[in-house]
C-alpha cells in the first residue's frame, strides 16, 4: 500500500509538471512548426512520462490513466486536434505506445538486452536463460506424429 502512495505522488508530480509545460507550450504554439513542436513536447513531456515508468508496471489503471491523459494532451497539442476529436489517430501518427504497452515493450528490451549481454552487469546477473532439466526430446518425436 505504501508503494502505491508513494508511486501515486511521483505520477502526480510528474502530471503537475507536464501540464504546466504543455499550457506553455500551447501558448507559443502558433509560432512553432509541427516539428519543432514534436521536439519540445519531446524534451518536456514524453522524456519525464517515460522516466521511471518501469516502477508502475502492475500498478492500478487509475495511476497509469492519469499518464496517458498526459500523452493525450500533448498529441492533441502536436495536431492541433480539439478536445472533441478522437486522439488515438494522433497518437498512432506520433507512433507512440499507450502507457500500459510502453511499459510493457521497455521491460521487453531490457529482458532482451540482459539475455544478448547488451545490459549493464547488475541486471544481466539477474536474469539467467531457462533450461529445462529433462530432455523432451520423446515430446516432440510424439508431436511429430
């Protein structure tokens, strides 16, 4: 319970700060080109959503939604798009990943990179391929069948 109190004030931090960046931004946006729009929403939205997010894998959908509306916001920023409209076309075109999937994929590629040696020592040590203890060989001469 604690770990969620405690995840629930970083994802709260976090949103608080998004948003101010992104009324910010809204301001300056009819001075911005698409791309320069894409980077600064970059730099100071999607780097801080992203940082750190591995800690909310399990966690409830209510703290993950509060993150995603934070993506939601800056896609319809980037687009221009009203709050009437569908965002999902945005996100797909940023090709960006849902909160719940990107944190999903980043526990993915860490896995992958810890099992090929591309990770740091610490979490390759952690992480040790299976192999199973009998030979199942007779399974697939079976399954050949």
């Amino acid at each position: 319970m604690l770990r969620v109190l405690e995840l629930l004030l970083h994802v709260t931090v976090v949103c608080k700060s998004s948003f101010f960046h992104i009324r910010n931004i809204f301001k300056i946006r009819k001075f911005l080109s698409y791309d320069a729009c894409k980077i600064l929403i970059h730099t100071f939205i999607t780097s801080r959503v992203g940082h750190c997010n591995l800690l909310l894998y399990g966690q409830p959908k209510c703290i993950l939604q509060r993150l995603q509306s934070v993506l939601n916001r800056a896609a319809r920023l980037i687009h221009l798009s009203s709050r009437c409209e569908h965002v999902t076309p945005s996100i797909v075109q940023l090709h960006w990943l849902p909160i719940e999937r990107r944190i999903t994929f980043e526990i993915a590629e860490i896995t992958f990179k810890a099992l090929h040696g591309c990770a740091p020592d610490f979490i390759t040590e952690l992480i040790k391929p299976y192999t199973p203890d009998r030979d199942f060989t007779i399974f697939k001469r079976i399954v050949a069948f």
